[in-house]
C-alpha cells in the first residue's frame, strides 16, 4: 500500500504543540505508512478509510494515544488497548508516556492499525448497548414516574439522546447534584431536544 500524504493542516497544528511533539511526530511518523487519508479532524490527525474514521493521534496532560475508532473488534492479547471510560463502547486507545514506548511498540502498532483498517473494510460493526440496558439513576426515575408527559417526551427521544441524558445524569456523584441536573434539563427533554440541541 502505498504511503499517506501528509495533510499540511495537521502538520500546522502539530507545529504549534507545545507537549507531546516528538512522540505525536512518532506516531504520525507510523500512521502515515497505512495508505489512510489524513485529516485534522477535532483538532487531531486522523486516518481515514473512505470516510470512516480509522484511528486518530490525540494527547492529554498525561500522556499521548493512539485510539482506535473500533478499537473493541481488534484482538488484543497483550492488553495494550484501554478502554477510556466504562461507557466508551467502540474505541479503545494505546495510550504513551515517552518516545521510547512508541519506538518500542512500533511493530505492533503498525498490526493494530492493519487490523483497524481491516476490520473497516469488512465492515464490522460493534454492537452497542441499548437503551434499556443503561441504567436509570433513581432521581430521574422519580420524576419520570411522577410525570407521565416526561416519560412521554423522554421515550420520543432519540436513542442516542436518551443514552446522552442517562450518563450525563449518572455520571454526577452525589444525589443532590443528579436531583439539580434532572431539574435543569426537564424543559428540554419536554421540547424534543438533546444535550446538544
């Protein structure tokens, strides 16, 4: 396979970086050896295979990854891929601290990103949850249960709306605070809208 152009607008915001620049350079350095479309996409470089999003380059305080967009259909057996969060269900990520990581893994990472574009080409797809499987946090399931136009208005939504609204309600901490947001947000589950309506 012949190797990726690099995108001059990635390679613009890459020079303005001001952590991660060598080991980003590194795996860009990789990627551009897949024959993927590069783009700068959320202000990343990411590797495209006719439109989908493959893998993309992304940096954090603490560390740099490469993450892969279907990354819980690629086989894993050394435990490299992390799943960011417990509601993350597609990607997974291989996260670096230093270069030496990264020239180290370079073997392998180029067998993730073969596989990633396999998987993509086949056209696997990974299988959600669904929307009864999320759970409900209790102080919404009281107003649902106390309002029978909002459990109306909440099960017109979208899917992917309501699994939005759930994690957002459940990812606060303590009751008080899942109590304000439900609140908050009751007027626009009413009108149709998401949270980024």
């Amino acid at each position: 396979m012949p190797a990726s152009q690099p995108n001059p607008k990635v390679t613009s915001v890459l020079a303005k970086a001001t952590s991660w620049r060598e080991e980003v350079a590194a795996l860009r350095a990789i990627a551009l050896t897949t024959g993927l479309k590069e783009e700068l996409k959320w202000g990343k470089a990411c590797y495209v295979l006719d439109e989908a999003n493959v893998f993309l380059i992304h940096n954090f305080k603490a560390y740099c990854a490469l993450l892969f967009m279907k990354g819980a259909l690629i086989k894993d057996a050394g435990g490299l891929l992390v799943q960011q969060t417990e509601n993350v269900q597609s990607a997974r990520q291989i996260r670096f601290s230093d270069l030496g990581e990264i020239r180290q893994l370079e073997p392998r990472l180029k067998l993730f990103m073969q596989e990633a574009i396999a998987i993509e080409k086949s056209g696997a797809k990974v299988a959600f949850k669904t929307v009864a499987e999320f759970k409900v946090p209790k102080e919404f399931q009281s107003a649902l249960d106390k309002s029978a136009k909002l459990k109306k208005a909440f099960e017109a939504l979208t899917p992917g709306r309501r699994k939005q609204y759930l994690l957002f309600f459940a990812s606060a901490k303590q009751s008080i605070t899942r109590t304000s947001r439900v609140e908050k947000w009751i007027p626009a589950i009413l009108e149709g809208k998401g949270l980024d309506d």
